[in-house]
C-alpha cells in the first residue's frame, strides 16, 4: 500500500495532503523521516508516525446476525455469570457489540457490530426501524382485542405501548399473533400482552429492519453481505 493512501485510509488527510505532509518531512516510517513520494508500506508491519504520533488503520466494520437462543443475555458480560450472546460468536477477529437488546427468554434476529455510528442509528426513534416479533400467548385471544394494540395499552410506568398486531391462530390454550414495534421499551411486548390478560409463553424476534434469520439454526450466526449492510445504511441515512 501506498503511503499516501494509507494516511489517508487512517484519516489523517486526503492522498493529496498527505503527499505534502511527506515533503514536508512530518511523516516518520519505522523511525525514519520519509519525504519521497511514492514509498510502499505493509501496514501490518511498518511503523508510521505522524509529527511523532503514531497512527493506525481504524478496524474493519464486522456485521453479524445471530438467530439467539432463550436463555442467553444479550450484553459483552454477566455479573450473574449467565451465559451471553458474544460467547456465541467465535473467532471474527473484531469485538462486536448487540445492537438493541433481547430479554434472556426472546429468541430470535440479533444484530452485532461494530459499527458504531449505524448501531446508534438504527436504535435511535428517529429512524423508526422496524422489529417483527411472533408471539405465543397462553389462552384464546379473542380477534376483537387486537385493535388495542394500535390504539395503545397503558403499562405499570404510564407509559403508552403501541404495535401493529395481526391474530394468526386463536385456540383455548394458545393463540399466535404478529406484532410490529418502531420502539421497544424493557420487556414492552410481555407487559402488553400481559396487561390485556395473556401472558406470553413464546417470544421470537423474526425481523429486524430487513434482516431475518431464514435458515439459521438456532444459536448459529452468520456475516451480512454487502448488500444488507448497504440497505442497513439507507433506512437509516448512512448511504
């Protein structure tokens, strides 16, 4: 790589301004002062240093769906010593980090990266992304009762929770539904479900903004393509 470009990929000037740094004599390769143009550098062993102060390549952006298992929690560490997510992802080189949160018992699209600007993003209501969820509750719901969640169901906090629901089965021990949240406040689906009187038995996060976990196994994680990290960036002004 050229030096030029590697200044620049480091985010210390464009290839034009770094050439002059380099004349300039303020760039230091492996302790000596470089200042002819054009010198290649292998950036996983080079030294460089800018007016003294040594510069380094940013690390690659890494983009992970996992399809989470119940029983996990979604954070770096437990102070319990309850098993975590990040101990599902193996060898990727980078830390990644859980874009949002899962309750320990919900199943379902996880996304990890880290990306910072785009985890804030897409978890920000700003950008109103959208989470799938299907959801098991014990008993009959009744067709009638799914308007409220569009109308809104007050919780324990005053706070008022709204999705868009769809009754998919209804039999006397359990019933199905799909709900469609922008935001999601802590354990919001189960303290809705269990404020119109049905406790949920089974929650699954099936879709976040456009990603699925369509033929992953359960606790197996895969990389995003360029493609859906491209579409990531658009729902959220990024691309």
């Amino acid at each position: 790589m050229r030096l030029n470009k590697y200044l620049s990929k480091c985010g210390v000037a464009s290839r034009r301004v770094a050439d002059r740094m380099i004349e300039q004599g303020r760039i230091n390769l492996n302790g000596k002062t470089v200042t002819e143009l054009g010198v290649l550098i292998d950036p996983d062993r080079d030294q460089v240093e800018v007016d003294g102060k040594s510069v380094n390549l940013p690390p690659e952006s890494v983009y992970i769906v996992l399809n989470k298992p119940n029983g996990y929690v979604t954070s770096l560490k437990d102070e319990f010593g309850r098993k975590t997510v990040t101990s599902l992802i193996k060898n990727v080189g980078q830390r990644v980090y859980p874009v949002g949160r899962l309750d320990l018992d919900t199943e379902g699209v996880l996304l990890l990266t880290n990306d910072g600007e785009l985890a804030y993003r897409l978890t920000h209501p700003k950008y109103q992304v959208k989470k799938e969820y299907h959801v098991t509750v014990k008993g009959e719901f009744p067709l009638e009762l799914v308007a409220r969640f569009e109308e809104g169901i007050k919780l324990e906090d005053d706070f008022v929770a709204t999705a868009r629901g769809k009754l998919v089965t209804a039999q006397s021990k359990f019933s199905t539904l799909v709900l469609e949240l922008t935001e999601g406040k802590k354990r919001e689906i189960r303290r809705m479900c269990r404020m119109l009187g049905f406790p949920v038995h089974q929650l699954t996060r099936v879709k976040f903004a456009d990603l699925t976990c369509k033929g992953m196994k359960v606790g197996t994680w895969r990389f995003l393509s360029r493609k859906e990290v491209e579409k990531l960036q658009k729902k959220v002004s990024l691309a």
